[in-house]
C-alpha cells in the first residue's frame, strides 16, 4: 500500500467513490462504460440462453459441449493476443472483439436448431475473450496496487451490475408484457427476440470503444519472444505464477461446471418460472451492485485473500440452497448469493494483476486465460455428462470439492499481494 492509501480511513474509502472515478485514467473509465454496456445486453439473455438452446433440440450433453468447444477456442488464442495488446496497445483487439459478440447474438438470433448455436457460442466466446483480455490489460495497467480491488469492483458491482440488475428485468417486460408468454409457456420462438435487444446494445458499446479509447501502450519494455516463450519464462522466473495458473482454473470452473447449467436446473428440476428465472439472475446482480464496492474497499484494506475466503464460501452456499430449494423464495435467496462469485471474481484478478510487471500484463493474463480454457473446456463437456447420466445436482457439488480441496490450500500458501510493490506502481 502507498502512503497514502495507509493514511485515508476505512469511513473515507467507504465514501469516496466520486473521488475514487475522477482520479482515474481515461481509458480504465471506457473500459466501465463498455464493460456495463455489455453486461446489459448479455444479462437481457443469460436467464434463458441455455434453455433457448435446449429448446432448439440439445441435449445437456450436447449444451456442455457447446460451452466447451466455445471456451477452448477463446483460450487457445490468448497467450498471442496478449502479446499482440503488449506490443501494440488494446484498441485494435477490443474493437474486434466486440465486432463478434454482435455477430454471436445475430447468429443465435437466426438459428433454425440448437447445431447453428455451436457457431454462436465459440464466436461469442472468442469474441468475448478478445474483448474481456483487452479490458483486463487495461485494468491491470490503469489501476495502482492500492486501488485495484476498488477498481475492478467499481466496474463489476456499481456499474456493470447496476445495469446487469436491469437487463433480466427487461426480458421478463419484453416476454410477459410485450410478447404475452404466459408464465412457464416460453418457446425458442418467444426467447429470439431477446438477441437483437442485446445486439444493440453491443453496438453502442462499439462506437464508445471507437471513440473514447486512447490505445495507449503501458510496456516500458516490449517483449521480444514469442507468445509461448515469453508465457513460458513468466513461469520459470515466478513460483507464485506457477501456482496461480493452478488457481485460476479452478476458480474458473463456474463459468463451464456451475453458470451453463443454473438457470436450467432451476426451471427443469425446481419448476421455475420465466419471472422467477430473471428474478434469480437479478438477484445476483443487487449482490455485486450494492455489496461490490464495499467488499472491494475490505480486500484493498485488509487484503484480498480473506475476503476471498468469505464471499467463496457464500457462493457455496447458493449452490446448496439451489439444490435443496423447497420453494421459488429460496431459489431467489440462492440467485442472491450467487452474486458472491462476481465480486469474488475481480478480487481474483486483482490478485493476478500483482503478480507481474505492467511489460508482460497482456501475455500473463492471456497465458492464464489458455490454462484456464484447457481445464474448463473440459470440465464442461464432463458437467453436461454429469448431468444427463449421473445427476443435475453433481454438476454443483463436483465443483465445491474441486474449490476446497484444490484451490483454497494453494490460495493460502500464496502472500497476500496488497502489501507487494511492483516497478510500475
């Protein structure tokens, strides 16, 4: 921590979010905007997405499949374009990205069945991982060590989740209201609709990354290897590294072993509703909005490894209340809790941004984001077989023991990254 951020109080932090934004550089600001922006347009589809594909004919094996095949393309290409970010700035990359999450949405728009999704799903998560590495290279060079966990969540709760808490809202108006779906009567044809709403308003956050966004270059030094050599030396030159590649699939394992399969098993096996489905999904995010900031301002005060250590085990939790939910409040209570696992994300990567230099951020995090594809492409294609053949509920409990047994004792025999001091801070 500076001196400075050793002198301001916990009341102050706490308070201080005007201040916190204003003393921001330009292109971490864009990157909020465009962030909140997508968050919107995907959290209008997130509730549904995965009953839209079933409903076009897939089976969970197949969904898993989908997820996994989507997954690996994004990662197999991060370590290159992390290099590419590092030599010749985010802008290029970020646009391109975003260029095909609006052709993702467009093609699940216009799918006949669930077989023209598999082409909407790897597009989007290759549009997705190029838009999301640029974003995390930017955040990772923009913000100081003493105001990361702020940072990432200021972005995460009271921007994206603030308009993530609207975007299931605005589905469930479109469907009940606008389409008159009655309650639990949803088809493919009901849900189509919802992917053009979504493409506009990646549009919009195009045009903003067009405009504002400086495509500064943070390297002092720019890295003369190729991608996989100078991902490789990271590894050599830094044991924390090592075990970090170990964690963060692990802690990636939501997105392919836990989120595919929620909303399915909540409307499947618990008899959900389309309301109580979006409720659920704005539930989480009324966690990250109003619970994000604070719990950001704990880790860059008291560290972020304890604090991780309680919103993990609150994001276990959901996943128990969804399983034994008796009742549609109870699931919402679980939808509630599962907004831990977007503030404990950030505080993640918080911890990975401090790991190394500003001259090799883009390759480190497009190093980690192949490692972490390998194992959750995987873990995906094995969560659909789950859930088909042993039961829908193993699917959750696989990865609770995954996250206790493996990633918490390794979490903890790493230092706590708030007291380092990197070069570049």
């Amino acid at each position: 921590m500076t001196e400075n951020a050793k002198k301001e109080s916990l009341g102050s932090m706490m308070l201080g979010i005007v201040p916190f934004w204003k003393a921001q550089m330009s292109d971490w600001k864009v990157t909020v905007i465009r962030t909140s922006l997508e968050r919107l347009g995907y959290q209008i589809i997130y509730p549904y997405l995965s009953l839209y594909i079933v409903a076009l004919g897939a089976t969970k094996t197949q969904l898993g499949t989908i997820t996994s095949l989507g997954m690996l393309m994004s990662g197999l290409l991060g370590p290159w374009v992390g290099g590419f970010i590092d030599r010749n700035g985010a802008k290029k990359v970020y646009s391109l990205g975003i260029i095909l999450l609006f052709a993702s949405y467009m093609l699940y728009a216009s799918a006949p069945d669930w077989r023209l999704c598999i082409a909407a799903m790897v597009i989007y998560y290759l549009g997705q991982g190029l838009s999301g590495q640029s974003c995390a290279t930017i955040c990772g060079n923009c913000l100081k060590t003493c105001d990361r966990a702020r940072g990432m969540l200021v972005c995460e709760s009271l921007a994206a989740g603030l308009l993530g808490m609207a975007g299931p809202m605005i589905a469930a108006f479109v469907l009940v209201n606008v389409l008159g779906v009655e309650e639990g009567a949803a088809t493919a044809a009901d849900y189509r609709y919802l992917f053009f709403i979504s493409a506009s308003f990646t549009m919009i956050s195009l045009i903003v990354v067009l405009r504002r966004l400086t495509n500064q270059k943070f390297a002092v030094k720019t890295p003369k290897g190729g991608a996989l050599a100078n991902g490789l030396e990271i590894l050599r030159t830094n044991p924390n590294a090592r075990k970090w590649l170990v964690i963060s699939a692990v802690a990636n394992l939501p997105n392919a072993l836990v989120l595919p399969f929620v909303q399915v098993y909540a409307g499947e096996v618990k008899m959900a509703s389309v309301t109580v489905l979006a409720t659920m999904v704005t539930a989480h995010a009324v966690t990250s909005t109003f619970l994000g900031y604070p719990v950001g301002v704990l880790a860059d005060r008291f560290g972020r490894k304890k604090v991780i250590y309680a919103t993990t085990a609150l994001f276990w939790l959901s996943m128990i209340l969804l399983i034994t939910a008796p009742s549609p409040a109870v699931l919402i209570l679980a939808g509630v809790l599962q907004g831990f696992f977007y503030i404990s994300s950030p505080l993640s990567g918080a911890i990975q941004r401090e790991l190394v230099s500003q001259d090799v951020m883009g390759t480190w995090i497009g190093l980690t984001k192949f490692s972490n594809a390998i194992v959750a492409a995987l873990m995906a294609s094995v969560g659909g077989l789950i859930y088909d053949n042993i039961g829908p509920q193993y699917v959750f409990l696989v990865y609770i023991a995954c996250d206790a047994l493996i990633r918490m004792p390794l979490l903890a025999s790493l230092p706590e990254t708030l007291h380092s001091k990197r070069e570049d801070d």
